[in-house]
C-alpha cells in the first residue's frame, strides 16, 4: 500500500506516544532510587530537629486523649528526645534514644525504663518507630511496584517483604508520589497477609529545603468497636508545627536533660 504523507506522519505519531507511553512506565532501577529517596526525605541528617507534635488518639466507645510533645532529633547520631507537656498527669514524661537504646522517663518516681520502637507510643496507635527516619529501601526487598493513582497524586505503589527480622512489620504496602518521592500511605500486614494499620500523610509542609509531614492519621485495624453495628478502629492523628533545624546543645540527647526538664 502507498504511504500518502498524511499517513507518515500518524503513523509516526502513533509510535512516538506508543514509545513515550513505555518511556513513562518506572523500571526496576527507578522504582528502587525513588524508594531510597522516600526514606531520604524522612531523615535530616546533617542537623537538628524540633518540632511540635499534638497526638489525638480516638478510641470508640472511649472517647479521645490528647498528647503534646516536644520532639528533638539528631538523625545523623540516631538519637532523639520526646519531652511530653501535657496532659498535666503526663507533663515531664519523656524518651531518650541514644546507642541504639530507647528510655522513658517518668519523673513521679525518678526512674529510666527500657523501652523500644516496636512499642506504642503513649498508649495511642503510633509506634515510637513512626516518629524517626524510615529504613524501607535498606530494611525491605521489593516484591512488586507499580504505578496508581493516589487522590490526585501520581503514586509508585510498593509490596516490601521484610529481609530483617528487627522490623515492625513484615509486609508493607507504600504509596510514595513520583514527583517528589514523599510518602503518602502505608499499610502494615502481618506475615500471613492480615492488614494491621494503615497510615495517611496527605499533606507536607516545607521548611526550607526540606519536607516535614504537616500531619498523619493512623488507625489500628486491629482494635476496634462496633457502634450501631458498624466497625470503629482506634485512630490517632498527629499534628506537627514550629518545625526548625536549628543546632541544639549535646545535652538534649541525654537522660540528664529528662531529669532537669521533668516538671
């Protein structure tokens, strides 16, 4: 068959959108560089951190807590110090990480207490894990990614298996948005495939150069009551303001720092 120009020109057309469609789709390599850039942008390595943090935890049928903290941390060290101030019952409590070790503190009797990261934090649905630096691309191998549509983000969705044993969770689902490498959701399964959380981040604010979640929800999928006969799951929301990077003293990151901030 003659090829008139007109039919050059769509068939031309038609493989470059064909080969751009292919261009689009992440490979193996891209997928694993946005997922180590996905953990980059949760650690600040290279200076402090401090912010405010207000926990709200809602448990059905029990009403909701709430929880204020200071929180300071020195990711290139692994090193962090959660002073808690309030509610009032709870103002002096705190935690200390330092040598791979997790403290809290509570001034009533004076007394450190070994605590770790698997382990909730006060009480609500994070775990202390959720407030430092994620480790999926060093901690995970990736089953499988592909690319979806998040709300109105561009998403990587990833199944991670975890390669370590010192992890909370053995298998993870991470949305992480393909523009800027920030993670949007995560669920948490156990090994046999129950879901067991799930954690929304549907906003960052930006501080500098840098990207702090503005705030997350994460509900407990496992603790939970019926109300009218629907199912409720425990959730707690996270708010975090008066983000800055500034230097802090050494003494910050130490158990002397609980001791003379308990009120």
């Amino acid at each position: 068959m003659k090829m008139t120009l007109k039919n050059i020109i769509l068939t031309a057309i038609t493989g470059f959108c064909a080969l751009s469609s292919l261009s689009a789709q992440v490979t193996q390599t891209q997928a694993k560089a946005l997922l180590e850039k996905a953990d980059k942008n949760t650690s600040f390595a290279g200076t402090d951190y401090k912010a405010n943090y207000t926990v709200v935890t809602d448990k059905p049928g029990a009403g909701k807590s709430v929880t204020t903290a200071v929180m300071y941390r020195r990711d290139s060290k692994n090193m962090f110090t959660i002073l808690i101030t309030g509610p009032d019952a709870d103002k002096g409590k705190g935690y200390v990480q330092f040598d791979d070790s997790i403290w809290f503190y509570d001034p009533r009797d004076k007394q450190f207490t070994f605590t770790s990261a698997r382990n909730k934090f006060q009480n609500s649905s994070i775990n202390n894990s959720d407030l430092v630096p994620f480790t999926f691309a060093k901690d995970y191998d990736i089953k499988s990614f592909s690319e979806v549509k998040l709300g109105k983000f561009d998403c990587v969705l990833y199944e991670l298996t975890a390669k370590t044993k010192n992890v909370d969770y053995s298998v993870i689902k991470l949305w992480v948005s393909k523009d800027d490498g920030l993670i949007r959701k995560k669920e948490d399964y156990s090994l046999s495939g129950q879901l067991l959380r799930t954690t929304a981040i549907p906003s960052y604010q930006k501080v500098g150069e840098r990207y702090v979640p503005g705030g997350m929800l994460v509900v407990d999928n496992l603790r939970g009551t019926k109300i009218d006969g629907k199912m409720q799951y425990e959730k707690t929301q996270i708010s975090i303001s008066n983000v800055t990077f500034q230097k802090q003293s050494n003494v910050v990151y130490s158990k002397q720092f609980l001791q003379e901030m308990g009120f």
